[in-house]
C-alpha cells in the first residue's frame, strides 16, 4: 500500500523545535503561512513581527519561546476557569 504524501517526510525540512519525529506519530511539521486561513495569516504575521522586534530589542530566540510558553500556559488555565 503506498503511503499518503502525508507521512512523506524525507525531502522536508525539519523544524528542530518540533515535538516527535519525521514520520512517527506525534511529529508536527513546520508551519507554512501559504496553507493557512486569513486569521492564521494574520496570527502568523503578527507573531513574526513580534518575534523580530523582540530580537531587536536584545532578547534571544530561547527567552522570546519562554516567553511565549508562559503566556500560552496561563491562557489555557485562564479558559479552565
């Protein structure tokens, strides 16, 4: 049975943040700004923009990603609530 373009991983570029492995369960490919919606675009851009200024400004890519876990984590317990 052939496999689903999908689970075609080997020529893609991996994203070294990403969880899992190319081509085991779990694995989440890089993002693509040309396969989202208008609102994902815009949520794209706006968080390169972000990520830019921030770089900028001093920060580095690992402070600028907690930074970011930090504000998603107390979101999600925000909507718990």
């Amino acid at each position: 049975m052939a496999k689903s373009p999908l689970y075609d991983n080997h020529d893609k570029k991996v994203d070294p943040d990403a969880p899992g492995t190319p081509g085991k369960p779990g694995y989440e490919p890089e993002v693509k700004r040309k396969e989202l919606d208008d609102k994902g675009k815009k949520i794209y851009d706006d968080l390169r923009k972000e990520n830019d200024r921030l770089l900028k400004s001093g920060m580095t890519q690992k402070q600028i990603n907690a930074m970011r876990l930090k504000r998603h984590k107390e979101k999600k317990k925000k909507e718990q609530r």
